[in-house]
C-alpha cells in the first residue's frame, strides 16, 4: 500500500526525534516523551562515546523507557536513576529488578 497518512484517512502526530547516542533515542511524540534504552554516561566497559554526553537534566520529563534487552548498555540503571519525570519502565522478560 502506497501513500501517505492524509491520503490513507489517519490522523497525523507531531513527532520529533533526537539520537543522542548508542542505541538511545528520544521519541516525543503528541506530548509524549519516549526515551529507548538509555546509556547516557562518558562511558561503560569498553564503549566510549565520542558524541557529548547528554545531561540528564537538561532532558524534558520521560514518560516511558523502553528497554530493548538487559544488557548494560541498553539498561544502565545509573542512567534509568537520573532521569526526570516519574517514567513507566518497558523491560523484557526478568527485568523487574531495573
């Protein structure tokens, strides 16, 4: 199926996204703001960043995180611990413990 959202009839959000690294991505969609795997240290094991750091604190409220897997470069729970908002946490299976 071919064409867009207004030809199909559905509504359009307002979405913008931001990669501030790795595998972390910031999705605010509709009021809504979505962060993926957060990693937002200089550095864990041997993964370095090169990028700036994001600073936690300049981030807008994060309503949901998603996890993708517990690995910790997907899950960094310092990372998780300095998020603002009060955030609904997304994890696979025997992740409770993050």
């Amino acid at each position: 199926m071919c064409g867009s959202a207004t030809e199909w009839g559905l509504p359009v959000a307002s979405c913008q996204i931001s990669h501030p690294g790795h595998a972390t991505c910031l999705i605010e969609l509709d009021g809504r703001v979505l962060l993926t795997d957060p990693l937002l240290a200089d550095r864990i094991f041997s993964i370095r960043r090169i990028c700036p750091t994001v600073d936690p604190a300049c981030l807008p409220n994060i309503d949901l995180v998603l996890i993708s897997h517990l690995h910790h470069d997907h899950c960094h729970p310092e990372s998780m611990r300095a998020l603002n908002g009060n955030p609904t946490y997304l994890v696979p299976h025997g992740g409770g413990e993050f």
